[in-house]
C-alpha cells in the first residue's frame, strides 16, 4: 500500500538546478518507491512561463509517483502544507565572485520565504536552504520563522556537494571504489573557508589519513580542491554546478529521511550545548546523523588537532562577518 503523499515545495524551480531536480523527486528518487509526492513550485513571475514548459515535461513523464503539480509565484501557495522546503531559488555567482557576494542580491529572499513557511507549511516541514551564500540564508530564514514559532532545528543548509566532492578525491588518491570512502564531515561554511575532515573520514573502515599516507596533500591540495570545486566548476563551464547540486539534495534529504546510522554532512543552527563551541545559531556544517525521520544529531566526541581547530575558527570568524553583514535582516 503506498505511504501518504509528500508535499515537496522547491523555489527557483524554472532553473538550472530545478531541471536537474524535479525529475528526480518525481521519478521516486527522493522519497522511495511506495511515496507519492506533490510539487509545489514557485517563481519569480517573469520565469513563469519557462517553469510551464517544465511543467509540460513532468507531465510528459506520466510517472507513477506524481499526484500533482502546482505552479506559482505565490509564496505562502508554494509552501502550504509543505513537508518539505528546497529553497534553491536565488542568483547564482559567476566567474571571480566568492558566494558570499551574493549576500546582499539573495539575503533579502529568504525573510519573506522564512515567514511563509513558518505561516503555511506542514508542522513537520523540513526546510533545505540552497540558495547561495547558503549557511547565512538558512540563518536568515530560519530567524525570520523563528519569530513567527518555528523551530529553528527544522531548518538545513547544504554541504552535501563539498562531502560528494571530498569522497571523490579521497577515493582518486587512494585508487579504491568511492563507496568505501565514509564519514567525510564538512564541517563550517560552504566556501572557501569550509573545513573538509579527512582526518575523521574513514577508507574501508580504516583512518583515512593512515590510507592516504600523505599529510601534506591532505592539508594542502586535497582541502584547496574542495573548497575551489564550485569555483572550477563556473569556470569550466560558465555556469555553476546543477546536476551534482541536484544530486547532492537529495542525498541531503535522504539522509535526513532515513535513519540508517550514516554519518553525512549538512550545516545546522549551532546548538547551546553539542555544538563545538559555534556561536550559538550560526548555521554551521556538521557531521549528522538521523534520530528520527526528520530529526538529526551532531556526532559527538570528535577531537581536532590543532591544524583543524584553526580551520574551525577561520570558517567561524568568516561566518560571523556574514551574520554581521545582514544584521537589519535578522533584527
Ligand atoms: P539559476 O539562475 O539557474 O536558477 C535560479 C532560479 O531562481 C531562477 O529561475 C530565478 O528566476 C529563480 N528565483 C530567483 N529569485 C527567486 C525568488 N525570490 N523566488 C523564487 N524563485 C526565484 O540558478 P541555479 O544554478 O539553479 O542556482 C540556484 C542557487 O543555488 C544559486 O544561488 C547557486 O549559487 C546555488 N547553489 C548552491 C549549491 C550548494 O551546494 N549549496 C550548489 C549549487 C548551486
Ligand atoms: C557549488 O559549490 O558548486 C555552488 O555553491 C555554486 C558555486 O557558486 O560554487
């Protein structure tokens, strides 16, 4: 017997990265076989008639799974009832920008999102925040939910991309299948400050540093690839990454959905206790693991070196100034 449908609410879904993604949900790949889903798309009204050719596409898909599809530039239509928020409408940098000079373009999107959400959505709703620069756009989401009673736990940010890349780096240098590669945490911002943790990632079950035998491409070209992959990416192709983005949300939401005892990466609001020391709701990239369909965990316990606990607090000090940077948003 099928499971109740989910309602999948996704922003900017007329773009590059919505192209690469709706498909995906739709065929299954999010939510798993038995669950029907509804897609609730929204848009800027300019983009409204690109997102009905999208639409037609779904449509031409017939997939089993698909109940309905609504599209909009309404913002509480988008997101009523929804279980799921994947906010991944704003502009994209281009060439020669770092992610957080799109602060000031798409740090004003994510209030009224945050507000509608917190207004219209399901109680359950699960929120996966995009949009570039995207630890300080959950942040800046998420308050604004927060003052109309939303959790602030319900809110993601995504380093699952950083975490796929890093595994295939780890996998290259090593020669071994990237499916052996496990518990690669990004830990701060998605940028070119995160701290990606080889030192706690493991190579068929064994300390990744000790398969690798190379200290100095750990800390030196390995870290720099990863942080610079987005950068490249733009580069080489003239737009940013869209299908891997695509990939990496739903591994993001899978892994919230199903608990299995994985550790995976996303960025988090930064607890009172349990949070390394983070400023209290920054939204910070942490190891996870699922409790609950839903519910996540920062794993506990990890200790960093000192070459790590420099990275932590440059990621740190570098969301900090994003936070001051917006703070008439978060006001
Ligand atoms: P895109 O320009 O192809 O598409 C963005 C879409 O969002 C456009 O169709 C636009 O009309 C729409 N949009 C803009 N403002 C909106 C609003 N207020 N409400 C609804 N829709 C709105 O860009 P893209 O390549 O799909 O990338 C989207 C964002 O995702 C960018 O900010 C990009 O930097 C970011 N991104 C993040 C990651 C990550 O790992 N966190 C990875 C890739 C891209
Ligand atoms: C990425 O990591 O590919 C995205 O954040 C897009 C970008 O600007 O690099």
């Amino acid at each position: 017997m099928p499971d109740s449908p989910v309602r999948v609410a996704v922003t900017g879904a007329a773009g590059q990265i919505g192209y690469a993604l709706l498909f995906r949900i739709a065929s299954g790949q999010m939510f798993g076989p038995q669950t029907p889903v509804r897609l609730q798309l929204l848009e800027l009204p300019a983009a409204l008639p690109a997102l009905d050719g999208v639409r037609m596409e779904l449509d031409d898909c017939a997939f089993p799974l698909l109940e309905s599809i609504v599209c909009t530039s309404d913002t509480d239509e988008a997101f009523a009832d929804a279980n799921w928020a994947l906010l991944v409408g704003a502009v994209p940098r281009r060439e020669g920008m770092e992610r957080k000079d799109l602060l000031s373009i798409n740090g004003g999107i994510f209030t009224g999102q945050g507000e509608s959400i917190a207004r219209t959505a399901a109680d359950d709703c699960r929120v996966l925040v995009v949009g570039n620069p995207c630890n300080t756009n959950a942040l800046i989401g998420s308050t604004a939910a927060a003052r109309h009673g939303m959790a602030r736990d319900r809110w993601f940010a995504m380093t699952m991309l950083d975490e796929s890349r890093g595994r295939t780096q780890l996998s290259a240098k090593a020669g071994v299948p990237v499916a052996t590669v496990r518990d690669l945490a990004i830990w701060g911002n998605h940028s070119s400050t995160q701290f990606p943790d080889a030192w706690h990632a493991t190579i068929g079950g064994r300390p990744a540093p000790e398969v690798i035998d190379d200290d100095a491409w750990l800390e030196g070209e390995f870290i720099a690839g990863v942080q610079q992959r987005g950068a490249a990416i733009i580069k080489a192709r003239g737009q940013s990454s869209a299908a891997s983005a695509a990939n990496a949300i739903v591994d993001t939401v899978r892994n919230v959905t199903q608990p299995g005892g994985a550790v995976f990466s996303a960025a988090v609001p930064a607890p009172t206790e349990g949070g390394y020391d983070v400023p209290e709701g920054l939204v910070f990239g942490y190891p996870l693991r699922a409790t609950a369909p839903g519910s996540v965990e920062i794993v506990q316990g990890i200790e960093h070196g000192e070459f790590a606990r420099a990275r932590l607090a440059a990621t740190t000090a570098e969301l900090l100034e994003e936070r001051a940077a917006v703070e008439e948003l978060l006001a």
